[in-house]
C-alpha cells in the first residue's frame, strides 16, 4: 500500500503565506495526478488544485492567482504554495494523488489533512 502525508499547516494572519507539502511513500508504481482538496466546516470538500500527468494544472476560480501547485515526480512530492491568503481559505486541507501501486490500476490516495486557518 502507499501512504500520503502532507504538513505545512498553521495558522497566519490574512494575506500571510503558508507553503504545504505531500509526499507519496510505500508501494508506488506511478502517479497520474496529485492534487489538494479543502473542506471548511459546513461546506463540501472541494478541489483546490490538481496537476495531471503531463504538468496540465487546474485551479479552483476562489484560488487562481494566488496558490500554485508544484510537483517533483522523482521524490514523489508535490507543493501547494498558497499567497494572500484570505479567511475564506481556512480549512482542513487534503492532499492526493491518482495513484497506482502495483502496476494494475489507479486508486485515489489521501492524506490525512492539516489544518490551515487565517485570521483577520
């Protein structure tokens, strides 16, 4: 099995910065996306950013211009910087991975989330 951990989380005052980061561990044959997901209390989980197999990336409208997404494939880690942050941005946030462990078939991975809360 592969395992995803992310860190980075904290709590920064709006317009602060935060850098998160993932890595993929354990049985990995190959990656065909990663990306991170927020959920804020009451609301549904969404996704962030994402970045596919060919460095194509994707933004949420609430995030462009202001977080990116970065990827090092050889140490199977991926980076969410996010700038200007907002308190519209506070919530717990997930990264994960279209993962294939064993060269049969891709899974969706996760982590087990770090919390990012903005003051204002």
């Amino acid at each position: 099995q592969a395992q995803l951990v992310e860190s980075g989380g904290g709590l920064v005052q709006a317009g602060g910065s935060l850098r998160l980061s993932c890595t993929a561990s354990g049985s990995i044959h190959s990656i065909n996306a990663q990306g991170w997901y927020r959920q804020a209390p009451g609301m549904q989980r969404e996704m962030v950013a994402s970045i596919g197999r060919d460095g194509d990336t994707f933004y949420a409208n609430s995030v462009k211009g202001r977080f990116t997404i970065s990827r090092d494939n050889a140490k199977n880690t991926w980076w969410l910087q996010m700038n200007s942050l907002q308190s519209e941005d506070t919530a717990v946030y997930y990264c994960h991975a279209d993962l294939n462990p064993l060269g049969f078939y891709y899974q969706d991975y996760w982590g087990r989330g770090t919390q990012v809360t903005v003051s204002s």
